[in-house]
C-alpha cells in the first residue's frame, strides 16, 4: 500500500467536508486523526516541561536577588553587580525585574533615592530596594 502524506489526508479531509465524499475509508481517516492528536499532546508536553525547567531557572535567579538584598536601601546597579558575582548571565534588566516581584511579593520594599551631584553628572533620582526589615 501506498504511504499516504499529511497533506493528501488533509485534502481529503476538507473534501469530506466540501463534498460529502472521501477518497480513503474512515478507519483511515481516524486513524491518522488520532496519531495527529497525540503529536500535539506531546509537543503540548514537551513545551510545558521546558516551561517548567525556564521557570526554575528563573527561581533561581530570584533566590540570588533575594539573598543580595540588605537591611539598608541599595541602588539597582549595586544590587545587579553582586548578583552577576553568583550568576554570569544575570543582567540588570532581569535583576530589575525580579526585584518588582519581590516587592509585589511584600518580601522586598522600594523607594526613591537622590543621587547627589558631582563634577561631571547631575543629581539625579533612582530606585533603591531593601529586604523588609522587620522589627
């Protein structure tokens, strides 16, 4: 017997529909129907399992944020350096972020601090985190 391609089963799958006919008999139809089902079932688990490796990935980073933050408020660029000591591949930006979910997460807290002036910048306002100090 001859192998049948995906797209001949599709085309005879919209046929079915179109006409009311089909070339192949439905044990056919169903067959590869089912076998199409339980691909997409497991690339479905598949991606949810390397979902779930990322995710702890990104647990782990934010372990190493967490551990980074002090009982005195500490600037995002100083946060990120000690951070980057533990973890090469950890930027500002995703220090950044998984500083934001600590504060949603009430374990960190945030505020604006100024930076004063020197000779060649400005003063300028940024964000500092702490832990939550708990007395």
């Amino acid at each position: 017997m001859e192998k049948i391609t995906k797209r001949e089963m599709y085309e005879a799958i919209k046929e079915t529909f179109e006409t009311g006919s089909c070339k192949f008999d439905a044990a056919t139809v169903t067959a590869f129907c089912d076998k199409e089902i339980a691909a997409l079932d497991a690339k479905a688990a598949k991606a949810k399992e390397r979902a779930a490796t990322k995710k702890a990935e990104g647990d782990e980073l934010m372990g190493q944020v967490e551990n980074a933050l002090t009982n005195e408020f500490q600037v995002i660029a100083d946060i990120a350096a000690a951070v980057a000591e533990v973890n090469a591949d950890a930027t500002v930006s995703k220090v950044t972020y998984r500083l934001g979910k600590l504060v949603e997460a009430g374990v960190a807290e945030k505020t604006q601090v100024t930076i004063p002036a020197t000779e060649t910048s400005k003063a300028r306002k940024v964000q500092a985190y702490r832990a939550v100090v708990t007395d």
